[in-house]
C-alpha cells in the first residue's frame, strides 16, 4: 500500500520507519526546505524510550544526550531560589530518561529512513479527494497524485487536519501561554547539565547548555497573541516587552536574541478531537493530540502512537478503517490523561502570581526528598499502557523483542 505521511518532524518518520517494516511503501512531504537543525530540548523518557529502543536508536541517542543534573531556578543576583536534582526522575524511569534535542532527535530516527523512501521537502498538500479505495492528493508544487492512505503528522498546525476536519480553532484548546527558544554560540556563562530558570509571575526564561559551545534558551510567558500573524523581528520585539526590564542575564539574553536568525515560536495549546481519522485519512502525533510543549513527552508520545498505527495497519491492511478505530482505541484514554496532566502541569510551572511563584518555588524544594517527588509526580512520569507486540516479516532489529 501506498501511505502519503506529511510531516517529517518526529511522528512522520516513525511511522514511515515501521510501516516500512511491514511492507508498505511510504512517502513523506514536508513543507520546510529541510530538517530544521534548532529548536527545544525534550526528557526522553516512557514508551517512546521503549519504542527507540526497538528501533535501534540508543546508543545514538545517548552518544549526542545530555545527563541532566539539576533544575535550579535562581533570582535577579543569579542566587540559588529552589530546584531539585532530577535523579528521582531517573529512579521513576528506571534509569531510562535522558535529554536531548528534539531536532536531534527526529534527525536520528530520518537518518533510518532517508535512503528507503521516497522524501518530499519544499512542497505541501493543498486538497485531499477521497474515491474509491484511494485519495487523491493535489500538491502545491508536484501535481496529483494518488495514494491508499494518507496520514497527517504535520504537527500543531496540520495541514491535513484543516482539510479533512476543518478549521484548527474548532480543535484547539489555549493553555494562555506563549514558547519561543533559540540557540547562540558562546554564551558566557555556562553551567553544565544544569536547567537554570529565572522568572517572575507570568513569564520565565530557561537556560540550558548544548554540546559544542552553544547555549539554548527557552522563553515562555502568559499571552494572547498569535505567533503566526507576525515575522521574526515581530516576534524579538514581542518577548523584548515581556522580558526587558527583568533581572538576572536577560540583557544579555536579549542581546543575544537580537542577534539569532533561527526563533522558534508558538502557541502553548493542545489539540482534542472526537476522532482521529476520516475514511481513509488519519491524523498522528500533534496533529492528531497535542498535549503541548509543557507536557515534556510530546516527541514520546508521538513515537508511540506512530508505532501503535503502522501495527495496526499492517494487522489488517485491506480494512484501514478498523485498523483506525483499534489505533484510537488503545490510546485515547492514555492520551487524555496526559493532557490533562500537561494542563496542570502549565499553571504549577509558570505561576501568573507572586504568591503562586512563591508557592511553586516551596514545592520544588520539597523535591529534595525523593519521597515526596515521587508522590507528587510519579503517577505522571509513569506510562500507564502496556505496548502492543506487532508482527513484521523482516529480521530482529537491535534490542527489540518483536517478530
């Protein structure tokens, strides 16, 4: 079968990844001229550790991750407030959760399927005609062609969504907060495997140490305003009013800002949807669920549910539609829960308040006491789903179970 995936980010090429290994033939379009090489940094851990484990993934993964330390959230002098070290996470997990970029990340499970599939970049869907057993795809720049499936892994923003399903606001539940990030090259200081926080009721900026002299940024901060609507320079003079005035590094962070040419920025929002497929076009990952950025599993998530649908799928190939309905079925409960877990997780990290910063900053201090971390957080660091086991004609991959 023929499968269009739109979205090379992280959900599109898992999923081409393993319905590779069950014998379809995936092609992937991306509207972006190529991989974006910037972006965020993720903690890795869960099902989607699980799922890169199956694909052979490790042992790169922990060649360009980072061992977190600690999470320390300072003041306008740059002195110590509250935090917490994040070994409990790696005692909840099992010692299986690492850091890393998500670019770096989707560049590693690309590199797998780069040179089996057909990868479209600098072009986008512009309509989708369901007929008989196909859908025909109009692209804006390669003609129509026609295709078995078509898979939408195209993110917060899916193309694919807006076509099948309507308009993203009919979808689209705003967390009330705004996330840019950016990288510099030889930022002073540097505070190795340590996430530093500086904020004030509302607003926040992160600060986190990359390999090979670069220093990530993260910025988020209650807001309105809509991200799409404005360029880059828009966007600097958006967080320039947020931050400006505050303490610690943040003329220096500002400058450097000015500085960047590579800003990601968006909405914090997740995405809730009554289905997510349509005759014989489905939706994955953000597309399909975002649970947002604040959630901090989004990537895993979206490795999962990839995972879950190519087996599906390859369980009754000729029945797309019941393979779509046991995709969401496994994994619509699982999936709720975690939003729900992100939204609470979005008011506890960026207090609107003073007294809520205050507040947040005495509960991570008790995060000293691996007791109390694990009660307050281990019912959502932990998975609660069990991975289906598929079935694939080709050899045992490296450290996976599956046949």
């Amino acid at each position: 079968m023929n499968v269009l995936i739109s979205g090379v980010g992280i959900a599109g090429p898992t999923l081409a990844f393993w319905l590779e290994k069950y014998g379809f033939a995936p092609t992937l379009v991306e509207t972006a001229p190529a991989l974006r090489a910037s972006g965020y940094v993720i903690d890795f851990w869960g099902l989607g550790y699980d799922i890169a484990e199956k694909m052979g993934l490790l042992p790169d993964i922990a060649r360009i991750g980072y061992h977190m330390q600690e999470l320390r959230i300072v003041d306008d002098c740059g002195r110590r407030l509250s935090g917490f070290g994040v070994q409990v996470f790696r005692e909840l997990t099992g010692g299986r959760y690492i850091t890393l970029g998500r670019s770096d990340l989707s560049k590693l499970i690309y590199d797998r399927i780069s040179g089996s599939c057909e990868i479209i970049f600098g072009d986008s869907i512009t309509s989708l005609r369901e007929t008989h057993g196909a859908v025909r795809v109009e692209f804006e720049h390669g003609g129509e062609r026609r295709f078995d499936l078509v898979i939408g892994a195209d993110g917060l923003h899916s193309r694919v969504r807006k076509l099948v399903f309507g308009a993203q606001d009919r979808y689209e539940k705003d967390l009330g907060y705004r996330v840019a990030a950016f990288e510099t090259t030889g930022y002073r200081p540097r505070d190795e495997l340590v996430y530093i926080i500086h904020g004030a009721p509302g607003r926040q900026v992160g600060r986190f140490t990359l390999h090979n002299d670069r220093t990530l940024f993260l910025f988020i901060f209650a807001g309105r305003s809509d991200p799409e609507a404005h360029g880059v320079a828009e966007q600097k003079k958006i967080l320039r009013k947020a931050f400006e005035g505050d303490g610690w590094e943040l003329p220096g962070i500002l400058a450097a800002l000015d500085a960047c040419n590579d800003l990601y920025f968006d909405r914090v929002s997740q995405i809730r949807m009554e289905a997510w497929s349509r005759g014989r076009v489905a939706l994955v990952g953000d597309a399909a669920f975002c649970v947002s950025l604040l959630a901090g599993q989004g990537s895993a998530l979206a490795m999962t549910a990839a995972y879950v649908l190519a087996g599906e799928l390859a369980t009754s190939p000729n029945r797309p539609q019941e393979a779509f309905r046991r995709y969401e079925d496994r994994l619509r409960a699982f999936i709720h829960a975690k939003q729900q877990a992100a939204e609470r997780f979005a008011a506890a990290f960026v207090p609107k308040t003073r007294l809520g910063v205050f507040f947040r900053n005495q509960v991570l201090k008790a995060f000293r006491v691996p007791a109390i971390a694990k009660i307050a957080i281990g019912r959502d660091i932990r998975d609660q789903l069990e991975l289906p086991r598929y079935h694939w004609a080709g050899p045992l991959l490296a450290g996976g179970n599956d046949r």
